[in-house]
C-alpha cells in the first residue's frame, strides 16, 4: 500500500504517545481491529474517502463503530484525526502504524514462494533459519507457486534470493544462449 507522508507522521505520533503512556500493545490491537473493519468494509473506505459527506457525519460514524471497542488512547486519536478531516487517511494511518510497530519491535515480513505446500516442521525451520540470519523476528507467509518447479524463493523487503528450479534452469539455459552465441 502506497503510505503518504501525512499517514506516517500521524502513525509516528500514536506510536510515541503509546510508548509514552506504555499501551502500545493494548494500541496495536485496537488498530488491527480498525484495519480489519476498514479491509472488511469497503463502503466504510468510500464513505470515508467521500468529499462529499461532511466531517461531522464521519466522526459520528466512527464513533458509533469504534467508540466502545478501542482504548481511551485509540478513541481520541480518532476524534481527532476526524475533527482534523484527515479520516480519508485512516486506512493508510493504519496501515503505517504496523509498519512502525514491527519496526519498533524488530519484526520483519517474509514471503516464501515455493512449489509445494511446506509441512509445519519445514515452515519452522525456515522461520528460524531467516531470524537466525536477520537476527529479527520473521513473519512468515508462503505463496506456492507450482511452476517454481522446486526449491524457493525468499523475499524480504525489496530483497529476493531465488533458489528455484525455474530459476537455476533459467541461470543455465543463458549460460548456454551466451556460450553458443561466442
């Protein structure tokens, strides 16, 4: 998701008043429930989003959704994003705010492309192999990808090490269209 400026330095905020006041895990789960809602609702995205309806409409709103389910903490900072009209930013807020959170705490995603679905013992190892090598904790997702042929894919942030078939196969078949072509 592409994050404005704006949305990273509200995140940054809310991240330091809750390291302030020491919530930040109670913060982080009242934000992945109002990233659930708004990825489980697009028509409370557009409605928020809308420049027609008017601030006051969309503070009730998220009011009336939130107000009794988030911290005192969470609830304000709402408000307040809301009475700023920044609510069309909630989604991206939201969004930055885990980002910043996985920072804070040293969590990095992972995706693991492979052929075949992995067994439980072989996803535990490769979690524990990459946070050897990161040395951070590693939220792991696996993507398979039966073309792969074999083998697997890691990507880390904009990292890729590729140790699958298709790709060796590929290494080879241009090591041999170079070779012929001298």
């Amino acid at each position: 998701m592409l994050v404005t400026k704006a949305a990273h330095r509200y995140a940054t905020a809310l991240l330091e008043l809750a390291k302030e006041q020491d919530v930040v895990e109670q913060t982080l789960e009242d934000i992945l429930l109002i990233k659930g809602t708004i990825e489980s609702s697009r028509d409370l995205l557009v409605f928020l989003r809308s420049p027609v309806i008017k601030p006051d409409k969309k503070v009730a709103a998220l009011e009336a959704i939130f107000g009794d389910k988030v911290s005192e903490l969470v609830h304000r900072y709402i408000t307040l994003i809301a009475r700023k009209n920044r609510q069309n930013l909630l989604d991206e807020i939201v969004f930055a705010f885990v980002e910043k959170y996985n920072a804070y705490k040293g969590i990095i995603s992972a995706e693991v492309y492979v052929a075949n679905e992995l067994s439980e013992k072989q996803l535990k190892e490769v979690k524990e192999r990459l946070e050897e090598v990161t040395n951070k904790t590693v939220n792991l997702s696996t993507i398979v990808q039966e073309d792969l042929k074999g083998g697997m894919a890691v990507k880390i942030g904009d990292t890729v090490t590729n140790a699958t078939v298709k790709h060796k196969l590929k290494q080879l078949e241009d090591e041999f269209l170079s070779a012929a072509s001298e």
